[in-house]
C-alpha cells in the first residue's frame, strides 16, 4: 500500500493535547538567513518537514555545513559556490528566498526559476525590483536569473511595493540588513513570519524597526554576531487543527503557541458557536452539535489566513445555513473543492468567490490532495465524514506538517 495516502474513519470526536511545532513559513526564510553569517548560528524549534530538509540541502550545497538534530539546526561557514543547483529549487518556491543573501554575501548569483505548490502565480517580480533598487543588476538566461552586485554590495534605498508580498519583504529585508545606509519598505507585509525573522536578525545586530506595520526601517550593519533563536508556533498548523476539534465536535488542547498571531481565525471561530478558551500559549477548542455559516474573506495580515482558506470551508459544508468564502490572495486556491463534492458537500464557485450550502454530516469518499493545504482540509472532512474515506497524494502534507498522523492518532482519530 502507498505510503502517501490516509484511511480515515470519521464521524468520531477527537480528544486531547497537541502540541503545535515551530512554523514552515517561519523556519524557511531563517535556514535563507544562515548565509549572511561570517561564523556559526543556531536555530531551535525547527520542525522536521519535506521543505526544511529541502532547505537544508539547499544551504549545503551552496558551501554552508550544517547539523540536524533534535529540532536544532546548527550552521557553520560561509557560501561558497553561486549557483543554486536546479533539482533542488524546483521543489519548493521558498528555495527563492536564498537569492537576496546569497548576492549580499557573494556579490553574484545564479538561481533556477522555482517550483512549489500549484496555487496560483505567486510572480517573482517585486523581489527583483526591491533588490534592483538596492543596487542589483539582474538578467534571465535559459530559465535562470543571474544577479550581480556591480560595486559589491546593497546600498540603501526606498522601496515601495504596489501589492502586499511576504516573499518579497522577507527578500528586501535580508538584503538591506548588510546594505550602507538605510532602507524604507513601504507596503511590508505585516505576517508574524517577517517579525521573526526580523526579531532574529535584530538579536544578531541588525537595526530593524517598524516590525509588525506595513513601513519597515533598517539601518545596514557590517556584519551579523553568531545568535541562538528559536522558530515562532506555526500558526497554521494551531488553525487547522482547530477546525479538526470543531469539525469532530470533539475538545482539543492546543499548546505551545502565539493565540495573538490568529486572533482574526479565532474570532471567525467564535462566530461559528465553537466555544474557544484562550490562555497565555495554549488554546482550548471544543465543538459544538450545531455549526453556524460563517463568511470570511482571505486578506494579508492580520487578516484572515488564505493558508486556513481550505480547512474553514470545510468546517462550512456541515455548518447550519449558507457560508460565502472569498479567496483575495491566490487564484488557484479552490482545488480542493471537487474533491469535497465527491463527500457530497454543496458548493459553487464564482471566480474567486465560493458559495457554500452546509448539511449534517459529510459523506466517506476516495479524494486525492491538490496541495498542502487542500490535504489538511480533506483530512478535517473524512474526520467528520460518514464511512471510510481515503486520502490519497499526501506528499504535499509532508511539506507542511510535522509528526502529522502521530498527533492525529494520539487524540483518538480512526486511522491507518
């Protein structure tokens, strides 16, 4: 039997603790960061995904040693090679985020176009343009951009982004953290990922202000000092198995996390009649026999997360009543929901607008996994669903959840 797909009996609630691991969309930029370091760095609380052990790869190849262990990750060197090899950034759109540090330490670099999740554009443009305003120079050949320093270093400037990107603004900030002089970000994105990694490089002498707002200051330093820092909570992974309490009417402990960093999901949550207990660094989520429709719209943050988009609708198809869901941030982010038809879920897609009837209960179907998070919102379903259902193309899973089944099964899921 495949490896990469879930038998799954529901309609069973789900009880006990779990704790959320350190954040995908955090831990990435920050393995990117290691390559401004002269000397050694530490990070902690790093969860064992398919995308950091991709990360980590990456890094190697480019010169820098590193030790995985434990959840710690240990960095020692400096870059030494340009080019980041092609069958590695293929797998993963994040591999991207190297270009701005490797070019800050190198003066050149010579990066494949990426791959990732097929959730839509995700263009690559704003990240060139902020690091031509600091003094690159940029060309594409044979589906590779080559980028230069002509005088061997960032210098500061103002950068203004006509769309909020958090790629982009982890680009720009990894960039003019070595530059001379001082660089403005106008438009930054605002995630709880770009104040970690600006929390990280200010604990290693950087002059970062402005974290968390949408106008971002920094003053160049000459060098990075070597730090231990420890990844945020994924906020995603503390979402989606929110929902998993809320779809199983079941009573979930969630531990170890920032509940700040998703009070806009949690007062969606609310809306749906959930009851939520919020403590210091652990959430309490209990599901209640009778949902409410809830309509939400995907926005930047401290919006509601596009990235939690896929699991709330699935909540939504056994809700009392009519939901209406927007997806603002990427255009190809309904691909879960031919699969949630097959367990008889009624929904309509308009554009970027999704319209859902809700019903009691889901019914078990066989549904194969689009992308990361369309898998963990067809998880959340066969969780409620009437019967036996199997989750097929799990790969995508790997990438963004660690121990995954490991959790599920210690709160009592029915699962092989």
């Amino acid at each position: 039997m495949s490896k990469d797909r879930l038998i799954i009996k529901g309609g069973k609630p789900l009880f006990g603790d779990v704790k959320i691991s350190g954040a995908k969309n955090a831990v990435l930029p920050l393995i990117s960061m290691s390559l401004l370091f002269e000397k050694s760095f530490t990070l902690e609380n790093v969860p064992d995904l398919a995308d950091t052990r991709l990360m980590i790869k990456l890094i190697n190849a480019l010169g820098i040693m590193t030790k995985f262990y434990n959840g710690v990750i240990d960095f020692h060197g400096e870059p030494q090679n340009i080019e980041a090899p092609k069958e590695l950034v293929s797998k993963m759109r994040a591999s991207f985020l190297i270009l701005a540090p490797l070019l800050s330490k190198k003066h050149n670099a010579i990066i494949p176009m990426p791959g990732g999740c097929e959730i839509g554009e995700r263009p690559i443009n704003y990240h060139i343009e902020a690091l031509q305003r600091l003094g690159a120079e940029t060309s594409f050949q044979n589906g590779f951009l080559k980028a230069t320093l002509p005088n061997g270093k960032f210098y500061g400037n103002i950068i203004k982004f006509p769309q909020v990107s958090v790629g982009a603004t982890e680009c720009a900030v990894m960039a003019a953290t070595l530059a001379t002089g001082k660089t403005l970000i106008y438009n930054a994105a605002k995630e709880p990922e770009i104040v970690d990694l600006g929390n990280c490089l200010n604990l290693a002498g950087a002059k970062i202000k402005g974290l968390g707002t949408d106008v971002i200051e920094i003053d160049g330093v000459s060098k990075l000092n070597p730090v231990t820092y420890s990844v945020i909570p994924d906020r995603i992974e503390a979402g989606s198995f929110a929902i998993i309490a809320s779809i199983t009417q079941g009573e979930i402990n969630l531990l170890n996390l920032n509940p700040n960093d998703l009070n806009t999901f949690f007062e969606k949550l609310k809306q749906t009649n959930v009851n939520i207990e919020v403590y210091n660094d652990t959430v309490k989520v209990k599901g209640v026999s009778k949902i409410n429709s809830v309509n939400v719209q995907t926005e930047p943050h401290p919006g509601f997360p596009t990235d939690l988009q896929a699991q709330f609708m699935s909540l939504m198809c056994v809700a009392n009543g009519k939901s209406i869901i927007e997806e603002n941030i990427f255009e190809n982010r309904f691909m879960h929901v031919p699969e949630l038809r097959k367990m008889k879920a009624s929904i309509k897609i308009n554009g970027n607008v999704a319209t859902v009837n809700g019903l009691k209960q889901l019914q078990a179907a066989f549904v194969k996994a689009t992308d990361l998070r369309a898998s963990m919102s067809l998880i959340a379903a066969s969780l409620n669903a009437n019967g036996e259902s199997v989750v097929s193309d799990l790969s995508h899973l790997k990438r963004g959840y660690e121990n995954f089944e490991e959790k599920l099964f210690n709160i009592g899921a029915d699962i092989r």
